[in-house]
C-alpha cells in the first residue's frame, strides 16, 4: 500500500505537542468573534425576499388553528424564525398571503428592528449546532486540531454567516441534515436500536426543516449503506431500518403536530381524487376517506408544490443571461465564485484525499463528506431551480471536513519543508479566510471571492448578491442627497414605506424617467427590457452594495 493511501491516524498531540486544551479554546474565541460578526447584520440588513414569509408561515403555525399558509417549507425553520416575535405578542392574521402576515406582524408590533432581531436570533441556536457537529464530526475522524481547522474555515466562510444571519430556513436544514448524516452513520457502525432512533429522528428532523431533506438524506443513506455493505460485507436488518423509518414518520408528523387533513384541498383535485376512487367499486368510501385523512398532509401538498417549481423552474440568472431552466454547471461555478479561497485550497485538496481513500476502502467514514458533498450538488443540479448557493448550502459544512482532512495530511506527509514552515502555511491562509469575513461583515449575503467579485452581479445576483436586503441603507444614503421625489425599482418584499424614505413612486417598466431613480441590481440585471436605458447614466451613489441611486436630468 502506497504511503499516500494509508489511513490516517496522526493525533492531535503528534501536531502540536499539545492536548485538546489549546484548540478548544481557540475554537471557542472563534465562535464569540463570529457572533460578533454576525450582530453587525442585525441592525444594518433589512428583511430579505423570503424572510417576511418564514416569519408570517411560522406565526401561522403558532396561531390557531396552526397550519402553514404556503407548505413549500416545513414548519421547522419557519418556526424557529417566528417563535422570538410570537413571545413578544405578534400573531398571524387570517390572510391568504404569508409575506402580508410577516410584513404587518413586523409593522404592527411598533419596534420593527427589534421583532426583525427576534425572529433573526431563533436562527442562531441552529448555527451553534452546525458549528459543533461540524467540529465533533471531524474529530471523530481526525482529530483535535483538524477538526479545529474543519470548524474555523466554516465558522468564517461568508455564505455560511449570511444564511446564519437572517430569519430563513436554510440554517435550521443544514444543522438537521447533519445530524441526520452523523446518526445514520453512527448506526450502521454501532448498530443499536438507540442510534436507529437517533438517525430516524435526525432524517424526520431534516425533513422537517426542507423538503430537500427527502432527497438529500434518502440517497446519502442509501450510499453510506451501500459503501458499508461492500467495505464490511453488512448491511443492517431490515426489522432496524424499518424502526428508523418508523421514527422518522413520527418526527414528521409531530412536527406537523400530529395533524391529518385532505391530499385533495380544492375543488377541482377533490373532484380528480373522486372520480380515481371510483374505479375501486365499494372501496371508494374507503379510499375517500383515507385520501381525506392524511398524517401530516401539508407535508405531502408541499411536496407537491415542490415538484411543479421543479416541472416549471424560476426564472435563472447567470453570466448576465436570463433563461428559465437551470444550468447543469450552476451550483459547480457558483460554489468557486461564493466560497473563500484558502476554504477552496483545503476543501479541494481533501476532496481529492478522500476520493483517493475511498477507492482504496481505507477510511470508512470518508464515504460521509463525501456522500455530503456530492449528493446535495446533484440533486439540486437536477431540480433546475437554480436561485442561489443558499440550495446546498449544507455542502460547506463536509467542505470544512474535508478541508481537515486536507491540514492533517499536509502536516504528516514526508517531505524537505519545514513543520514550522507548514505551520505558517496553514495559519496565514485561515488568517486570510477569517479577514475575507470581517471586511466582508455585515455584507456576508453579497460577498464573492477576490477572484469573483470584480464581476459578482454579471455572475448572478438574486440570493447570492441582491435579496433586498439594502432597504434600510438606503433610507440612510438618501438622506444625505437632497432628495425631494425619487422613482424606486425595489426587488423585495417588505412595505417601503416602513424606512422612512422621501415621496416616492414605483420606476414604471420601460419608460425613461427623470429626477432621482433608485433601482436593485437584480431589477436591472434581469430585467434588460423594462430597466436596461438606466445603463447608459453613471450612479450618483450605491446603497450598501445592491441599489444604484442615479440623478437624471
């Protein structure tokens, strides 16, 4: 066996001379620097497109008669984003639409900033969470200081804190995806009926955070139980799954508070579903019925109303090209231009490590970041909804994994360099990666890497540069303009006139205006027809990153 190809198994002591003292500690000041970090998005970022609706869906759900308004997204995540402004006394108003609910819940509690924080804040116990399984995940594995190194790379990587930062669902997924990760592989090597109930309850978790859990855990599952069965010739009893698979349907359904309802929620579905129940003769009662009394049926009407955004994607942005159907490289490019650079190095190199172990079946557990990493690429690849790196997020954290795998190998190998000298190496590239985040704070939502972001808005905009969330700054800029009227191109959600902004009215589309205009990059980037004359002036000013403030005469 080639020297390359061995397991590892340097301690943390053979790196540093050190016990688990020293890189705990750091890890801790890096968490307290991180939520510093982070506190400076709270007050500066106004509501991005989604969060009015998370707030509003999760008030729904913890205002009589509980249900989600729009079950495109599982309560967990929405939840958590409501539960701090529900404590505060807001509530859900019967509306048909959930951003109207987050926008009057933010604007009738009478301390808009302080409800927003709130509900911002019910991400961060989710963040905390991802961080440690990333951290213990990699010690497992590796080590102390790898994983030390695993969690400083994910701790400050920018799209990490943006989507830590704000009141959507992204963050609640990805520390329930590890979870579940982390248990079904605990399973399949101790296999106890306790670790089954843990991997269930981690899936049903995840499932109940994005209905991108279903995909997502169910084809990791299926490769970690495949690479366990031809590594050690195994798999697990069939009485064990289905127990996990029993665990995970109750999570589920608790999540959705053990509620039953109809598949069928309009007319015309109620009179498809009749008519199929027909062709059963005397059974039709019966299936009616069952059909009218399915557990957790909003998770199953979201699943379904997943699968037509799939059939009929959004509208996509990229390369300054508009187009309505995803690009098989989307999520490939995207991850270079949103992702530091010595996070890159590392993340690229262990990926090459660990494709190079698990070929020769020397590393069992490697098959988890990369099941991680690979399996949510693409599956999202696939779906054709290509809105923004936030979709596999999740892949960052086995990025960091395997950035550690990557630390530990360099300080093993044999070579003529120096350990003092890879040392160095390695400090002054997490240095670069912790600087890329506090110059980046609190624009973490718009950040590119150095070697993107000279063309980050030709690149893509939406989620992963303008999600309107510059509302707020600019209120501020404006006010130092001698601004009288301005015509607005917002792309958001949230009720303008909660920011204090002079008189203004809506930029109609096509039609060249006068006077002082204000417009989001997105509006300008993906509406060339309606906003593209704008291109021909120079902006008198930016609001934070993403609005152009212009003065025609």
């Amino acid at each position: 066996m080639q020297e390359a190809d061995r397991p590892l198994t340097l301690t943390s002591k053979a790196i540093s001379g050190a016990g688990p003292i020293v890189p705990r500690a750091i890890l801790f000041i890096a968490v307290a620097v991180s939520l510093v970090l982070m506190a400076s998005v709270y007050r500066n970022l106004s509501p991005t497109w989604d969060e009015p609706s998370h707030i509003g869906n999760g008030l729904a759900w913890l205002t009589p008669p509980h249900h989600l308004i729009d079950p495109v997204d599982p309560p967990v995540g929405r939840v958590s984003a409501a539960v701090g402004p529900w404590l505060s006394g807001a509530r859900a108003l019967d509306l048909p639409n959930p951003y109207d609910v987050g926008n009057i819940a933010l604007r009738e509690s009478g301390h808009y900033w302080r409800t927003l924080t709130l509900a911002r804040l019910g991400i961060l116990p989710w963040y905390l969470l991802a961080v440690y399984l990333v951290w213990s995940m990699t010690k497992r594995w590796l080590g102390e200081w790898p994983a030390l190194a695993a969690a400083l790379l994910f701790l400050f990587c920018p799209p990490v804190l943006a989507n830590a930062t704000i009141a959507t669902t992204e963050m609640p997924f990805m520390a329930a995806f590890l979870l579940a990760i982390d248990r079904i592989w605990r399973a399949l090597q101790e296999p106890e009926w306790r670790n089954y109930a843990w991997a269930g309850f981690g899936v049903g978790l995840a499932c109940g955070a994005k209905l991108s859990g279903v995909p997502f855990c169910l084809l990791c599952a299926l490769v970690m139980v495949a690479w366990h069965g031809w590594t050690k010739r195994k798999l697990p009893r069939i009485s064990a799954v289905a127990f996990a698979a029993l665990i995970m349907f109750l999570t589920i359904w608790g999540i959705y508070r053990f509620q039953v309802g109809p598949l069928a929620t309009n007319p015309a579905s109620h009179i498809h579903v009749q008519r199929l129940a027909a062709k059963t003769g005397p059974l039709a009662p019966v299936v009616m019925g069952a059909v009218d009394h399915i557990p957790a049926y909003q998770f199953i009407q979201g699943i379904r109303v997943a699968r037509g955004f799939t059939k009929h994607p959004p509208q996509g942005y990229l390369f300054g090209e508009v187009y309505t159907h995803g690009r098989w490289y989307f999520f490939f490019f995207m991850l270079l231009a949103k992702t530091p650079i010595p996070l890159l190095i590392f993340g690229l190199a262990g990926l090459w490590l660990a494709l190079r172990r698990g070929m020769a079946r020397t590393d069992p557990f490697v098959i988890v970041p990369l099941a991680g990493f690979f399996v949510p690429m693409l599956v999202a690849t696939v779906s054709h909804v290509h809105l923004g790196i936030r979709h596999v997020l999740v892949v960052y954290a086995f990025l960091a994994m395997l950035s550690g795998l990557a630390v530990q190998r360099l300080y093993a190998m044999r070579s003529g360099v120096s350990t003092s000298f890879r040392a160095g190496a390695v400090g002054l590239l997490m240095a670069a990666n912790v600087l890329a985040c506090v110059v980046a704070a609190p624009d973490f939502l718009a950040w590119y890497n150095e070697a993107a972001a000279p063309w980050a808005t030709l690149i893509h905009v939406d989620s992963d540069y303008d999600w309107g969330q510059d509302l707020e700054r600019l209120s501020r800029t404006l006010e130092t303009l001698p601004v009288k009227h301005i015509w607005i191109s917002y792309s958001g959600s949230v009720e303008l006139n909660q920011f204090h902004l002079p008189p203004w009215e809506p930029l109609p589309a096509g039609i060249p205006e006068k006077g002082w205009i204000a417009i989001s990059e997105t509006n300008l980037r993906t509406q060339p027809q309606a906003f593209g004359w704008l291109k021909s002036y120079q902006p008198v000013a930016i609001a934070g990153k993403t609005i152009r403030i212009y003065h025609i005469e």
